[in-house]
C-alpha cells in the first residue's frame, strides 16, 4: 500500500518515531479492533485508535446516547442524546478520519453470537460495565485465541490488564474466578464515577491494542494496573496464571461459553 | 507479624484468617474482592480458614465494572 500526501502529513507524528515509522502506520492502517461497548471506557479508546489510523473498528452497543453519558462519554455530543450510540460513534469517527472503516453492532452479545464476531478482529477492547459481559468476553477470547485489553472504573478507580491467549498470559478469570452475586454488586449510578477516569483508563485500552498491533514494547499482561486517581498512584499488581482457572486452567471445566444473570450495573 | 496489604506494611499482633484480614482492612463487602496471597489467588472458598501469617504478602484485587452497559442482558 503507498500513503498519500496526505496520510504522510496525517500520520507525520507516528511515521517519525522509529518504533512506528512507515512500517508500522501500515500495520496500524491494515489492522482491525473490536470495541465492545460504545460508551465511558470504549469511546476514548475509539478515538485514539481512529485518530491513529486503525483501518477497521468495529462497535458494539445496543443502547441509545442518554444526557447522564456525556459527562465522561466525550465522542457523543450533546444533539445526539436519543441517537443510537454506535450511529453517534461512527459518525464521529467517519468525519475524523476517512481512513477508518467502522462497522457498528447494534446487538447485544451472548454465548450464541459473540465468538463470531471477535474472529474478524485483530484486538479486541472490553468497554463493557457488566460482569456477565466481562467473563463472556474473556472465555470467548481464550477459546478463539484473541488478544484482548480487560478494564473497569468505579468511583476514582480504575483497573485495566491485558490478555493474550496465545502466549498463555493470564486470563481475567485466573483473577477473579466467577462473576460475584448478582446481588453483592453495588449499583454504579449510586457509587458514581470521575468522568475523566474514564477517558484515561479507555486511552490506556487504545495504547496497549496500538503496541499489541506494531508488536512493540511491554504489553499488560501477568499484570492488574490499578490506578488511584485521588492519590495519583499507578500500580501494577503482578498476577499469574492460575492452573485452576476454569477456562484456561490445566482441566479446564469451562468448554461452552456462559450466559450469566445480569448484576444491574448501568454507568 | 509484619505483613504487606496493596503494598503498604501492616502489623497484627497475631495471626489472622483472610476473613478476619478483610474486615480488619475495612473490605465492606468481601465478595466484590479476589485475594492474592504470595502472588496466588486464593480460592473464596478458603477465605475462612486460610491463615495469614508474618511476612505474608496480600493484595486485595476488586472486580470493578465500568464503562458501558452494552455486552448483554
């Protein structure tokens, strides 16, 4: 593939840098990430990731843009309240950079249609707010082999750790096992959320799936980053494989993928 | 004992199940938390039983959501 004038310009600030260049923004602009909820932590990741030129994001999400988004959910905008927000995220990315083609998911995943559609993507982002989606998501990548980035946030807090399957990384269910009781988890509307916590964890998201991509530097993985925003403390938090895990474990029990009980959780 | 808890110095003066270590830590609800003892995860099974002893090294990881509701229902 040849750059244009344009990409040249576009990209001049990645093409400089000697662990991009060229090479690199080409791998950048033939790569595909799935982002799996169009909202807090999948939002500012698309963003960095379009403006990087990653040349196929798909979306995920079945909501529609509420007003008590656009605190931290800064790629929809104030007239797209009602909209769906994969339409409101595509548009957006479509009028930032042409050479991002975005194919969008208004559906919401489950054991029956999930493993089809991370095949098609190189990296896949978890943006998702809810337990069931997040064990959902981990097992499916084990099982199909793809790299995905792991994150939450609550309150001031956020945690974030990647997982690549096929250098048997630790998966999130080495870590937390199962999902917790429905009933044990607190509801996020009361617990509330800095909007820009948000914004970093999701940029932190793009920045692994970028380096994932040009396969440079230390990725997050047989690591939880816990990061403090009150204390303004990084912490990386080492953590192993565990040979009990049910799915990726030495006999593992977890050979059909799980539809979990939803713990209402809506941020 | 001495022990590290997140990786700050805590003392007890004896030992104390992980049970008893996450109320004393102020953990309000135990069930949102996986346990790594020594670099392990610990089974919540053992939360009861399992004895924390000097020098032990325990981080307390919470499951944390975030980002948008979207995955499933």
């Amino acid at each position: 593939m040849d750059f244009t004038e344009e990409q040249l310009e576009r990209y001049s600030r990645h093409i400089i840098l000697q662990e991009v260049g060229v090479e690199g923004q080409q791998k950048l602009l033939e790569s595909s990430v799935l982002i799996i909820g169009a909202g807090g932590l999948g939002t500012p990741a698309a963003q960095f990731l379009a403006a990087a030129g990653v040349g196929k994001i798909g979306l995920v999400d079945a909501d529609q843009v509420e007003l008590s988004n656009l605190q931290r959910q800064v790629l929809h905008h104030t007239p797209d309240v009602g909209r769906l927000k994969v339409e409101s995220a595509k548009n957006k990315i479509n009028s930032m950079n042409p050479d991002v083609e975005v194919k969008t998911y208004r559906d919401y995943l489950y054991s029956g249609n999930i493993k089809e559609v991370i095949r098609e993507y190189d990296f896949i982002i978890d943006g998702t707010d809810n337990f069931p989606a997040k064990f959902l998501i981990n097992d499916a990548a084990v099982m199909e082999d793809k790299p995905f980035s792991h994150a939450g946030i609550i309150k001031f807090t956020g945690q974030t750790m990647t997982v690549v399957p096929s250098e048997d990384t630790p998966c999130y269910r080495c870590v937390f096992i199962d999902p917790p009781p429905p009933g044990a988890v607190p509801s996020c509307k009361e617990a509330g959320v800095l909007g820009v916590l948000a914004g970093v964890v999701g940029a932190l998201q793009a920045t692994e799936a970028i380096k994932y991509l040009l396969d440079k530097g230390d990725l997050l993985t047989g690591n939880l980053l816990n990061y403090d925003a009150l204390s303004m403390d990084f912490r990386k938090i080492e953590v192993k494989k565990n040979p009990d895990c049910g799915v990726c474990g030495e006999d593992p029990e977890i050979t059909e993928l799980i539809d979990y009980e939803q713990g209402a959780c809506e941020l | 004992m001495k022990i590290q808890v997140n990786g700050k110095k805590v003392e007890y003066e004896n030992e104390l199940t992980v049970k008893e270590l996450l109320k004393e830590e102020d953990v309000d609800m135990p069930e949102m938390v996986s346990v790594e003892l020594n670099g392990e995860i610990l089974a919540k099974d053992k939360f009861d039983s399992q004895l924390i002893k000097d020098g032990d090294q325990v981080e307390f990881l919470y499951f944390m959501g975030g980002g948008s509701n979207d995955g499933l229902h």
